[in-house]
C-alpha cells in the first residue's frame, strides 16, 4: 500500500483555507469535511484528491497547525 490509498480529513485550520484557496461556489468537486486521497508529500506542501480525482496542493501548516490528519475511519 502506497500513498494512494491514505485516506486524510482536513482539520479545521485548513477548512477555511481550502474553501478560500478553492472557493465552493467555482470549484463543486469536493466536500471539505469528507476524506481526501494523500497523493504526495514535499517538505512545505501536499497533493491531496478529492474522490473524483481533481488534485488539490495544500500546504502542510497554517499558522503552525497541522492541515491534515490520517481518516481513522478508514483505517478501521
């Protein structure tokens, strides 16, 4: 199992973000409170897909918090 299959929730820090960067009312494929597919890591940001595979780059810390967790519900 690489990469591909790791689920991630956005934590709240990078909702708001998300939904500045990305803005809903342009951007329909994602659900900002469902998981996202991890793609890629680099030391300041991350690749992430939405379900329908639309890539997203997201950076890895806001204001120093974290802007991902791995969706525990998934790994259960």
């Amino acid at each position: 199992m690489g990469l591909d299959s790791t689920k991630i929730v956005l934590t709240e820090a990078c909702q708001e973000w998300f939904k500045s960067a990305y803005p809903p009312s342009v951007v329909y494929e994602y659900v900002v409170t469902e998981p996202f597919i991890l793609k890629s890591m680099g030391a300041e940001f991350a690749e992430i897909t939405c379900p329908l595979g639309i890539p997203y780059r997201i950076p890895l810390y806001i204001d120093g918090n974290i802007t991902f967790k791995m969706d525990l519900k998934a790994t259960t």
